[in-house]
C-alpha cells in the first residue's frame, strides 16, 4: 500500500475509534428520561451516569498517554479499544443505576487509552507540519462532530430500541477498529519515555474525584457539612501538595514548565470552559426537550439536528482556517456563538417556538464546530515531538474535566430549580453564556505575539507546529 494512502487508512482507523468514544460523551443525555424511569435513578445519580466517565477519563488520561510512549502505541490503543467495548456491552445489560455506573467507569478506563493515544499516533505518522495540521483538524472535527450527533443518535436509538441500544452499538465497532488497528497502524514508542509516577496520578484522581463529588452532592448534603466541606479540603491539599511535587520531579506526570507557553495554558483553560458548556447545554437541553415539552427521545433528538448540521459544517471549515491562518478567528467564533445560543435560550418556557430553540442551537453548533480544532493545535504545538501523547493527554484531560464540570454545576442548577420545568431556569443558560464570552477573551488573549514569544520560548527548536503556530496571530 502507498506510503500516503496507508497514512489516510491509519487516521481513518484512528478517527473511528475516537468517534465512538466521544458519542459516549453526549449520547447518554437524551437516555437520561428513560434511564430515570426504568432505573429509579435521582438527578444526582444521573449525574454520575455521565461523570463517571468523564472522570475516570480525566484521571487516567495523562497516565495512558505516558504508557502509551513508553510501552507502545498500537498496543495501548488497541488495549482501548477491548475494555471500551467490553464496558458498553455491560453497560447494555445493566440491571441497576449502581451498576450501570459502574460499566460506565470500566468503559471510561479504555477511553483513556483511545484519545491521547490516537492523537499521538497521528502525529508520528504526519510528519511534516502542514500536513499534520490537517491531519489533526480532521481529527479534533471528528471528535467534535461525534460530541454534536450523541444527542442525535441517541434519541433516535433509544426511541427506536430502548435506551441500552446506545452501549450496544460500540461493541461492532470496537470490535472492528481492533482488526483494522493490527492490520494498519503501526507500532510506534518515544524515543526517551518518562518513567511512570505513581504519586502525581494519586494525587490527580484524588483531586478530581473530590472536587466533582463535593459539586454534585453538596445540594444534597449540604454545602456547609462536614462530608462536602471535607471534600472541598481535600480537593485543595491534594492540588498543594501536585503542583510543587510534580515540579521537582525529573519526569512528572504533568509537565508544569509547558504551562508557561500562554497558547498552550489558554487552549487548555478553553477546552475546559467550552466543554463545560457543552455537556451542560446537552445536560439542559435533554431534560427540557423532554420533561418540560412531552416530546419523545426520538423527536428530542432530531429537534437538536440542526446543531449537529451546522457543527459538522463547521468542525472541517475551523481546521482548515488553523492550517491556513492560526486559531484566533475560529476561537472567536466559537466564543461568539456559544455566548448567542446562551442568551438566546435564557428564556425558554415549555412554550418558546421552536423557532427560537433551532436558532440557540445552530449558534451553539457554529460555536462547538469551531472550537476543537484551534485547541488541540495549540496543545500539540507546544510540545517536543517525543512528548506527543502527554501533549495530547492534556488537551484530552482538559476536555473531560471540562466535561465534568459542567455537568457536575448545571446539574446542581437544575436540582435547585425545583419550582421550574426542567430547563427553563434561566441560570444554567447564563452560564452557558459567559463560558462563551471566556472562550471569546481567551482567543483574544492567548494568539497575540505576546502569547506566540511565550510559547516560542517553552518549545525551543523541536516544536511540531511552528509554521501553525507562527501563523497564529494574523
């Protein structure tokens, strides 16, 4: 097979696994109804049904991208890929919310091995700059053209097969990408891989899996109890103690020094804000389609196809515009139009034409559509070539913290909402709406020549998109 079709086959093979992993993201929120109905589940426990994941992704992806440069990326993607599929088919006969949790963490342990990893496999494959920076926006458009068309699929699937066809259909799937992955993808190791630390991943789940649990709970157990309080303390010890403890260390898990690169901070302080408001947009937005209006799973789901449309007209168009021009235009897009959905949909009512709804959400997928792309080129970009999957890890860790997050505060909006129809409070909007406007200042900000020096400075000479990057600030 030509060198150059062998390398489209590998990032096809690469770009389907990635897509099934991040329709788990947003295709479970139009099952949230029916799961709360056949399962019994409370809305803190179908928030659990999507942090679960998002966590256990969050906490493990660093490591994953680290195992993979030191052990070999074929075989870790491909380790993936078998507890992802292994994960959704139990998700599918789940006969509790307790254990549907529970497939859903298992699930998320071989997701931490697709994302960093895929990413890093591309871009030891596509070599030359320009041609990775396309290659990489086709990548970040998939992932978020699969973010956009869960809701989609899901509500078409759980109207047409109940909500357990949404794990089902990853195992065929993964099944196939694993023989494709051994047929085409090729082995592939840093050349100096950091030795394993321990303490720092410790240290990072501890510190996620309090702060989230404390967000999601607190309402519950009170903000001011010593069980939430606790958490929030320990959240806080255990970033004290990281920070210095990782800076010390000859190969940390984190790298603290590429945070001085303000392209490389800002994408990934972005890909937390933008993703927060994505999941809570989807968290939102499922619950009022279908508790708020009546409409059914399926008839929720094709309600949000013009958002799945316009993001997947959107998603190639923002990796062309990086390759050719930086990511100041579309980071400024996507900040504008996620910030117009927020307010466009601050006062919906059970009875807001649908008008209004279609016109929140084609901005909301212009804004998402735009906003993968310029992100995972500026990770990437401030990192060695042999430091690929750490580079990779953090833009990935940043989106599922992101993720979390969102979930984990408008879901506690929600629950504090009690007197509304779900969805309709016009908090979780507003928020929505100044995560918009943050993307929208980090843009300005953060691909100025200022920003530019700083990460110029962090990369040295080996820094794998300089003509990207240089490109930046027009």
């Amino acid at each position: 097979m030509p060198q150059p079709v062998r390398r489209r086959v590998v990032l096809a093979v690469c770009c389907m696994s990635l897509f099934i992993v991040g329709l788990d993201n947003t295709i479970v929120n139009l099952a949230l109804p029916s799961i709360r109905r056949e399962l019994g589940a409370s809305v803190s426990s179908l928030q659990w049904t999507i942090d679960a994941y998002t966590l256990v992704l969050a906490s493990l992806l660093m490591l994953s991208g680290s195992t993979a440069d030191r052990i070999g990326r074929r075989r870790t993607f491909q380790t993936g890929l078998a507890l992802f599929s292994l994960g959704s088919l139990l998700c599918g006969i789940a006969p509790n919310i307790g254990s549907l949790v529970a497939f859903r963490a298992l699930q998320a342990i071989g997701g931490s091995m697709l994302n960093p990893v895929a990413l890093s496999i591309v871009t030891n494959i596509f070599t030359e700059p320009r041609e990775r920076a396309r290659a990489i926006g086709v990548w970040a458009g998939v992932v978020g053209l699969s973010m956009a068309v869960g809701p989609v699929l899901g509500g078409a699937l759980v109207g047409w097969a109940g909500w357990r066809s949404i794990f089902w259909i990853n195992v065929p799937v993964g099944i196939a990408a694993i023989v494709l992955t051994a047929l085409f993808v090729p082995e592939s190791r840093s050349p100096h891989p950091r030795r394993l630390d321990p303490v720092g991943q410790l240290l990072v789940i501890v510190l996620l899996a309090s702060l989230i649990y404390g967000i999601i709970e607190g309402r519950g157990a009170g903000w001011g109890s010593p069980e939430i309080v606790g958490c929030f303390v320990i959240a806080a010890v255990a970033l004290a103690v990281l920070l210095p403890y990782e800076r010390r260390r000859r190969d940390p898990l984190l790298d603290l020094k590429f945070f001085r690169s303000v392209p490389f901070s800002g994408a990934t302080l972005t890909a937390v804000t933008g993703l927060a408001a994505l999941s809570g947009f989807l968290f939102l937005n499922s619950l009022y389609l279908q508790d708020a209006r009546g409409l059914s799973a399926l008839d929720a789901g094709l309600l949000t196809l013009p958002m799945a449309v316009v993001t997947a007209v959107f998603a190639p168009l923002s990796g062309r515009l990086v390759g050719a021009r930086g990511p100041r235009l579309p980071l400024l897009v996507a900040g504008a139009g996620i910030a117009a959905s927020g307010i466009v949909l601050s006062g919906i009512s059970p009875t807001t034409p649908i008008s209004v709804l279609i016109l929140g959400y084609v901005c909301f997928g212009a804004g998402f559509g735009m906003l993968n792309a310029p992100i995972t080129n500026a990770a990437v970009s401030g990192m060695p070539r042999d430091r690929a999957g750490l580079a990779a890890a953090v833009a990935s860790t940043s989106r599922q913290v992101g993720i979390s997050l969102g979930v984990a505060v408008i879901g506690v909006v929600v629950a504090a909402s009690e007197g509304l129809p779900p969805g309709t409070g016009r908090t979780g909007w507003v928020i929505i709406a100044g995560c918009g406007v943050l993307v929208f200042v980090l843009g300005l900000v953060t691909t100025g020549r200022w920003a530019l020096a700083t990460a110029a400075r962090v990369s040295g000479p080996d820094h794998l998109g300089e003509p990207v990057t240089s490109a930046s600030g027009n």
